[in-house]
C-alpha cells in the first residue's frame, strides 16, 4: 500500500522534521528510514540529550540533523517571521516561549522552507499539534478546513490488498454552516464542508491506489429516512457533485446499500457508488470514529492516519500510544503526500 509513496519519495528527496527528538520511538523510526534511504531526517531535540539516547537504545542516527531550539543560529530571524504571522495575537515574548518548544520550532521549519513535512504527536496532544500548524502554515489555497483520513488495509482473498477510506475521523467533532458576524450571512454551510471532506479523502485515498467510490454515509439511503442529518448529507453529495463532477459520489446511502452490492440493487438501484463503495464520509465524528475503530477490532484492518487534510504542508499527527512501526510508517504518508 506504500507503494506510490515510496515511488514519489524516491523522485524527490523530501526532509521530514520530528518535534520529539529524544523519544526512543523516533529514534528507532529515524534510523529505519535513514537505513531505507527514504528521506532526510531532522530531530528537534538537545543535541547530547538525542545522541545518548540513540546510543542507548542502539540506533543510528549518525546521517540525521539534530537541532536544539536554544542554540538555533537563525531563531532570531524565525522568531521575527512568527512574531509577523501572529502579529496582533503573540507579542514576542510568547513567540520565543513557544518557539522553545518542539512543536512551534517544527512548524516554523516548515513554514520557513526547512522541512517538506513535520510528524509529532508521541508526547504532545493531537491539539498540540494542529493549533501550530493551523496558525502557521495554515489551510492551503481553497481549503475552508482542516479534516482528517483514515486507510484501512487488510490482505485481499486474491493476495492482494482491500483498502477503503474514511473521513472525518478525527478532528471536525460535528459541521455547522460558518456565518458572517456582521451581516449574519452563511458564508459556508455544513454541507459544503462535508463534500470537501469528501474530496480531500478521495484524493487522499487516491494516493494509496484507491480508485475512489465515494459514499456520503447516513442512516438513510435515498429518501428512507428524515432528519437533519439526512438532509444534510443528501446536500453535500450535490455539493460534491459540483465542486468535483468527475468524481463518482452518491448520497445519502446507508452502510449496507454502500457497501453490499445485494443490499444496493434493493436500495439504491442505478446508483454508480452503492455496492461498490471504497470511501466512506461520516456526518460527525462519533459515526467516523466508531466506524474505523469497529472496522479495525472485527474486520482485522490497519488502521493509517489520521492523515490530515486542507493543510498547506504535510503535517501528521501520532497517537501517543504508537510504537515504532507506526512511526516509521506514519513518516512515509506524511513525506510522501503532497
């Protein structure tokens, strides 16, 4: 499934910046894609305190850049370009406060052209890790929000690989139209953010090989059910039928009549994505996050992301639970992904 993102690293040689230097689950990644010849490898750590702990848990990290935010020759100059993209919201006391920490100094790496990409997350929170980025590097040209992906993959009866996306797992709690203060107009509504979700993961899915069948998730499936949920996901699959006509999307369809061919030809008859669907958009995060996790623990996936998306940069978040393997892999999405 790494394949396309092996194959692009391989074209272009991309820098990856890890906030968390010293932690030992870094440095067993970093030394694997050093190994690998995948990328190049900055830490962000004390320069002794990384190289002891390298040397403890035997990893060699000897080809990989280690930078301490404290003995930075350029902080002055990084702390003046975030003084100016936070200007009104940081003085420049809180600036150098934050850019002491891994987090800020990573992102600012990037934003400043230092690293293609930044993974963080073993020891910080997810929102540590976000809140930086959005104020940043913030959303790419056209994106209204940030949102997430899930790829789940498990090995095919053929001996191949079935995989599927999903989105939005992990970040966008719920979607609500965005209104003007002052004149009280909707400038975007949920639905329109939902079916950028949904392109966002198409393309994301994309990237891994998925030919994307996108299916807009309800407990509805074509007019069966009301409620403002249905409606809501019923707009988003013509908002995403807009903004990306040659994308093959349906909505609202039920799991089963997206999933099920059998189910699909009682429910959904005629629709080019029922029964066939390999990228699924929830309506909120509560139906994203159990979905995944249920098809993870019964359905024997791997579970990849989340995988953020609409950001200017790759930007990735670990669970604070990940081991080594996860690192190592979570590396090769964010580098690989533009």
């Amino acid at each position: 499934m790494f394949e396309n993102l092996i194959a692009a690293l391989k074209a272009e040689r991309r820098t990856i910046v890890f906030t968390e230097g010293p932690d030992a689950r870094i440095l067993e990644a970093t030394a694997r894609l050093l190994k690998d010849d995948l990328m190049d490898v900055i830490l962000i750590g004390g320069v002794d305190e990384v190289k002891a702990a390298a040397a403890q848990g035997g990893f060699d990290i000897e080809k990989a850049t280690i930078i301490d935010p404290a003995n930075y020759a350029e902080f002055d100059e990084m702390a003046q370009k975030m003084f100016e993209l936070r200007k009104g919201k940081m003085d420049m006391d809180t600036v150098k406060a934050n850019l002491a920490k891994g987090n800020y100094f990573g992102t600012m790496l990037v934003k400043m052209g230092k690293a293609d990409a930044l993974l963080g997350g073993a020891t910080y929170s997810t929102a540590d890790t976000v809140r930086p980025a959005l104020q940043l590097v913030k959303t790419k040209p056209g994106a209204h929000l940030v949102s997430s992906c899930f790829i789940l993959s498990r090995p095919a009866k053929d001996g191949g690989e079935e995989m599927y996306a999903m989105g939005d797992c992990a970040i966008n709690i719920s979607y609500e139209d965005t209104v003007d203060k002052k004149t009280g107009e909707v400038t975007l509504t949920a639905a329109q953010k939902i079916a950028e979700v949904a392109i966002e993961t198409a393309k994301t899915g994309a990237a891994f090989g998925i030919d994307p069948k996108v299916a807009m998730l309800s407990y509805s499936t074509m007019g069966s059910g009301k409620g403002p949920t249905v409606t809501m996901m019923r707009d988003a699959t013509a908002a995403a039928k807009e903004l990306a006509p040659e994308l093959a999307v349906d909505g609202e369809l039920q799991f089963d009549a997206a999933f099920s061919p059998v189910v699909a030809k009682t429910k959904a008859k005629g629709s080019p994505v029922a029964g066939q669907a390999n990228t699924f958009i929830f309506p909120d995060i509560n139906a994203g996050n159990i979905g995944y996790k249920i098809a993870q623990r019964l359905g024997g996936f791997e579970a990849y992301g989340p995988i953020l998306q609409g950001l200017n940069a790759p930007i990735n978040d670990l669970s604070r639970g990940c081991n080594a393997d996860e690192v190592y892999q979570m590396a090769i999405i964010t580098a690989g992904l533009k």
